[in-house]
C-alpha cells in the first residue's frame, strides 16, 4: 500500500508543480501601463466617477489588432458633442506609443463613435496656444496657457499634483506609478513635435505655501480609490 501511495505521489507530484508555477503574479505589460497612465491623465472608462475630464472617456482595455499582439489600439472619446476638443485632442495625442515590443496607437473617435483624423500641427504661436487649451480645457490636471519668456512663446500649465496610475510595481506599496502632472502630459502629448515649429514649454502653477492651518489637497483621482 505504501508503496502505490508513493507511486502516485510521484507521478502527480510534476502536475502539482506545474500548477503552482501558473499561479505565480506576472507583471502587467508596459502597453497596459501605458493605458492606466492615458486613463489616469485624461479620461476613465466610461463607468468611473472620478476621473480628470468628465467629457473624455479612455477604453477600458487595448484592442490588439493582430495576432502577433505587437499591434494595440487605444481609444480616445469625447462624450459631448464638442469638434473643436475633439480635433484638438485627436491633433496632439501621441499617435503611436512604443511599449516595449508592442506599438501602441492612440485613436480619437467623437461622441457618435467616428474616428476623427489628426491635423496639422500649428507653427502659429497663437494657433498653438489655442489648440492646447482647447484640447485641455475641462481637464483637472489643466490650469491656464501662460506667457512666454525669451526663450519660449507661452507655457502650458498644470497642476502641482501627481498622476497616478497603476504599474503593478512591488516597488511601491499601493503598486502605482506617479509622475508630476507636467511631466506626465509631456510624455502623453506631441509637445516636443510641437517645438519643432514654436518654442513653447510646459510648466507647474506656483506654489505658495500658507503660513498658518495648511494642508495638502490630495488628487482626486488616485488609481487606488
């Protein structure tokens, strides 16, 4: 008997092993990363209470558009009927995003679910100025277009705050990434394509420190709420 019991505890033993190694947490892909970041600075999935730009909805999942999945499509709508936002925002997204071995490509569609095309980028400071607030105007992280200095045109300003999204990171006890506001919408929008035509900057509103009863406001649109 204890002979069979060994012999079957042999055999199976592999299959137990092979299981235990399937269970084990895999990071999440920097394609998704990618997306919870787009979400976090633009818009959640339709659905979601808080969330940067209530006109803005980010699909909740990419859509991979091959079998290889080194394709993905990433989904941009605006809910409102509002074609100057929606070209905006369409014109100075980040097209394509590489994520590693996968292409990411941002698409814009319009509150009847059409895809809108990217236009040209603006060499006009003034055209750039607003085609900026335009596309920004109604987001939380967004404050004002600011004037320029003898180095840059204008200024886009955000927000001294955090975006934060979810990296699946172990590093971070919440396993969120977070990124100051102006860098995140940096990384997100065509700023530096947009230099080659008009120097032009990003940059963080001023902070002024209270001298008395001061406390922090945090962000209402931490990935952990």
């Amino acid at each position: 008997m204890k002979k069979c019991l060994c012999w079957l505890f042999l055999c199976c033993f592999p299959f137990f092993l092979s299981a235990a190694e399937n269970e084990k947490p895999t990071l999440i892909e920097s394609d998704f990363i990618y997306l919870h970041l787009v979400q976090s600075a633009f818009g959640k999935p339709a659905g979601f209470a808080n969330t940067p730009d209530p006109d803005v909805h980010v699909a909740k999942d990419l859509i991979f558009l091959d079998l290889s999945k080194k394709k993905a499509l990433l989904s941009v709508k605006v809910i409102e009927d509002n074609p100057a936002k929606t070209q905006a925002l369409a014109t100075l997204l980040t097209q394509a995003q590489e994520c590693g071995q996968v292409t990411v490509y941002v698409r814009v569609f319009d509150f009847q679910g059409h895809e809108v095309k990217p236009g040209e980028l603006p060499s006009d400071p003034e055209e750039a100025k607003t085609l900026f607030k335009t596309a920004l105007q109604g987001n939380w992280y967004f404050t004002r277009i600011t004037p320029g200095n003898p180095y840059n045109k204008f200024f886009v300003e955000f927000r001294t705050e955090v975006v934060q999204f979810f990296t699946d990171s172990m590093s971070n006890y919440i396993r969120c990434g977070n990124l100051p506001a102006e860098v995140a919408f940096a990384q997100l929008l065509q700023v530096n394509k947009v230099r080659e035509f008009v120097k032009m900057g990003v940059t963080t509103e001023e902070v002024r420190i209270p001298t008395r009863r001061w406390r922090r406001i945090l962000s209402p649109f931490s990935c952990c709420r």
